[in-house]
C-alpha cells in the first residue's frame, strides 16, 4: 500500500486495486553516487566480505603429511569438512545445523536491533550489486550522465562503453563462480587443471552457472531480487518490534516541505515550515528506488545511503543533519508531544536472542572441545544370529566400524565385557597379540573388522546377554566404546 504524509504524519491512500494496477512495470533504477558515514561502511564491509570470499580458497593450513593444505575445504570425495584447525566426519554433521541456527537467530537479533541491516550491508546480491554499480559508474558515468545518454540515439562511443561494462561484469561474475568451486577442491591445482582445460567438466559447468546467475541478479535484476525475489523482507516483519531501529524519515522535523526558496518566504511569515526542501536527493540515491518520504516499504533494504544524501544537503542549506535516519516511530511522537529521546537495545526480544547465540555457541564449542577423536560403531550379524559350535560352545558375529580421525596411524587393543570367559577373533587382521586383539588403525580414516565373539557352553536361561566392545589406543590411553548384545540359540 502507497503511503502519504501530512503534518501528523503517514495517512493510508486507497488501495491499489481500486485506482491503478496490482503489479507495477518494471523501471530502471539509476542510483546516484553519494559520500558520507554509510556507504563508507558499506565500501569497506563490502571489501572485507569479498576480499575473504575470494581469497580464503588460496590460504593454505599444515595438517600433516597426506592430509590438504587448504584451510577452508569441503571435500566431497573423501567425505571431509575442513576449517583451519576443525575437522569434521559425516557423523558430525549436526555442527552444520548448529550453523544454520545461529545465522538465523543472528538474523533475528540484527532486525530486532537494526531493522534489515543484513540486507543493507551484509548480503551477497547487495555486495555484488553495489560492485556492479560502481563498474557502471566508472564506465558510463554517474546518474545524470546515464539519464542522458539513454534519452539519445545509441552511438558508437556509447556501445563501446557498454561492452567494456558487461565486458567487466562478466569478467568479475566469471571469478565469483571460479572462486565457489575452489572451495570443493584444491584451489592452486584446480587454477591450474583449469588454465590447461584439465579440469573435470563438472568445474566448468558450476563456474558456468554461477557466472550466468551472477551476470544477472546483480546487473540486470537487481533490486527486483529484493523486491520480488528475497523472502527476508515479508519474514521480517513478523519478528520486529516497534523499538526497532529503521531508516526513518523523521516527518516531526520535514513537514509540511517546500522548496528552499518558498521556505524563507514562509519563515520570514511566521509559518512553521519543515527542514524538508523536496530536493529528492534520497529517492536519487536509493539502489531500489525508494522514496523513504513515504514510510516504511517493502523495497527499502535499510543500506542507509539516502541518511548520507539528506545529510549532504542539509549541510549546505545550514541545518541540522539527520533529518532522515535510524530511527523508529516511538522517538517521532515523543518529540512531537515535547518529550526527550528513547532507545532500548536492551528489551526482552534482544535478551532471548542474545541468550540463545550464546547457548548455541557454547553448545557447538563444548562438543568441539569434548568430541573424542576415536571411535566405534559395532552391527551385530542378523542371519544368523548365532551359532552352536561342535564342542557347544556359543559364536556371534559383529561387523565393527573403528574410526581414526587423528592424522597419525595408532595402534588399538580391543577387549570385551559380556558373557564370562568370551573369546574374540579378529577376522582377515594380523593382531600383534592373540589373547588381546591388537591391530593398527590408519590415520583419518575408516577402519571396518569382522570380529567372532565366542562363549562356552552354559546352561543359562536368559536368550542374549548385553556386551560392550572397548576400542583402547595403546599409545594414548584414548577409550571408545559401544555396546549390543550376546545372543544365545
């Protein structure tokens, strides 16, 4: 729904589908280029996060002889998930889900904060949008420029400047799926398998698909992804407050506006005139299009450049700044009812999110901490179960998995509790000992045993007898153990 402001502030027009269309064509967004406190933070979040997107796959972490040296690598053949110190199994995987909860609840803490502050200056279409837009700027010149050279006939120069902007987009779209696929495999062999058209096809479909996705969402599609495309913005909704902090147009201070030379007129008569001279400088530079004059909407992703361009303009016309900024309507009619300023960071909505980052954090660290590097999984046979043997006595069969997630070979004794006087053979493996199964486990990998388990013959009635199989590394005093059951015919 279109908004409108008056002295009081926003007032609701009649629904769309009552007077123009559901669905509104599409129009092209030229955003102005501006200076001030929010793009520089945007320009330099906006170099970090790429800088570490495109260069974490070339940094390199000793792990020991065999293992990769590629500090952040997820490596699907080997079935491995390496992050510098960490890594982690298959069976580990629920640390991934921890991840996903913690984004989402940071998610969550950033809006109840700061409104869409991920949208604004952390997501990766606004990070690749706004390096786009600078190419643009670059090639084909600032807003005014753009508007005029698309309201004349194409010419030759102005072709030339185009295909070096696409020329550059793809260039830059082309690393950015590059950069994804080096995170899959080793990034200075498969630069290099790639240069020499030795890398596996499947390299060069993704990086082809991630070329093409990139080349359009943030040249062409832009804030549409926003608009259209993202469901953060429906979703957010529901879990701000009205202590929320948005980019606000502060409409106690704008209205009524007017331009700057009928505003001396009015003063000089006496007439209560808002700082808001109508100059659209914040429509001019908003990536959406957005005039944030007109409240909250859908397209604002709260980056924060319009609080820069109002800003501009209220410096040169000798008022006071932030006419547009972080705000919330609460403030609004506290000034306007003579009442000083309020903000609460610190409210029930925060503290639940906060409390449950730190229990989720300290979970995954504790885990992290406390997870043991060997470890044994133990299926017993089911046909058949078990087996009287000629002298009577009674054998069970076990299929023992044994895993070594150290980088280092080790040797592991492996003993059993269960029925009294039980024997345990360790089929196809030389053991180092006969009463005491002693075999080696090779470094980071998954080591599977056929074990025999024999008891002699007792006349005892219970049918199966629980049994415990305790894996001992010799060398480290490391102990895993798991448990099942002795059954008897």
């Amino acid at each position: 729904m279109k908004l409108a402001l008056n002295k009081t502030g926003p007032r609701d027009d009649p629904p769309i589908g009552e007077d123009g269309p559901l669905y509104t064509a599409h129009r092209k967004v030229h955003p102005q280029s501006v200076c001030g406190t929010f793009r520089t933070i945007k320009w330099r979040l906006m170099v970090v996060c790429l800088g570490i997107y495109y260069l974490l796959p070339f940094v390199r972490w000793r792990r020991g002889l065999g293992a990769p040296g590629q500090a952040v690598l997820l490596d699907f053949p080997n079935r491995r998930f390496y992050f510098f110190f960490i890594e982690l199994w298959p069976q580990e995987l629920y640390y991934f889900t921890g991840l996903l909860v913690l984004a989402a609840l940071a998610l969550f803490l950033m809006n109840a904060l700061g409104g869409r502050i991920w949208c604004g200056y952390l997501c990766p279409q606004t990070a690749w949008t706004d390096l786009f837009y600078a190419v643009e700027r670059w090639v084909e010149g600032d807003r005014r420029d753009r508007l005029r050279a698309a309201a004349r006939p194409m010419t030759v120069g102005r072709a030339a400047k185009r295909v070096l902007k696409h020329a550059v987009w793809l260039m830059i779209a082309w690393w950015t799926g590059g950069a994804w696929v080096l995170y899959f495999a080793d990034a200075h062999t498969l630069v290099r398998d790639l240069a020499t058209f030795q890398a596996p096809a499947i390299a060069y479909i993704w990086i082809g698909i991630l070329t093409v996705t990139t080349y359009l969402l943030a040249g062409y599609m832009r804030e549409q992804v926003c608009v259209y495309m993202c469901p953060w913005p429906r979703i957010q909704a529901a879990l701000t407050d009205e202590w929320a902090l948005n980019v606000t147009y502060k409409y106690d201070r704008g209205e009524q506006r007017c331009s700057l030379k009928k505003s001396f007129d009015l003063r000089a008569r006496g007439e209560k005139i808002g700082d808001c001279i109508d100059c659209n400088q914040c429509v001019a530079v908003c990536p959406t299009g957005v005039d944030i004059r007109n409240g909250a909407q859908l397209g604002c992703i709260q980056c924060g450049l319009c609080i820069d361009a109002c800003d501009a303009v209220m410096k040169k016309i000798g008022r006071k700044s932030r006419l547009i900024g972080y705000d919330n309507d609460i403030n609004i009619r506290r000034r306007m009812e003579g009442k000083s300023e309020l903000f609460k960071p610190v409210r029930p909505r925060t503290i639940v999110y906060a409390s449950l980052i730190s229990v989720v954090c300290a979970t995954m660290l504790y885990g992290l901490l406390s997870r043991t590097l060997l470890d044994v999984n133990v299926l017993h046979d089911r046909s058949p179960m078990a087996v009287r043997l000629s002298d009577g006595s009674i054998r069970n069969g076990y299929t023992v998995r044994v895993l070594n997630k150290l980088a280092f070979d080790r040797v592991i004794a492996i003993d059993i509790d269960g029925p009294p006087q039980t024997s345990v053979h360790v089929v196809g493996v030389d053991s180092v000992t006969v009463e005491r199964p002693t075999i080696v486990l090779a470094r980071d990998t998954t080591t599977e045993l056929r074990l025999l388990v024999t008891a002699p013959a007792d006349d005892t009635s219970e049918r199966s007898m629980p049994v415990t199989f305790r894996v001992t590394d010799i060398g480290l005093g490391e102990v895993a153990a798991a448990t099942d059951h002795f059954v008897f015919p």
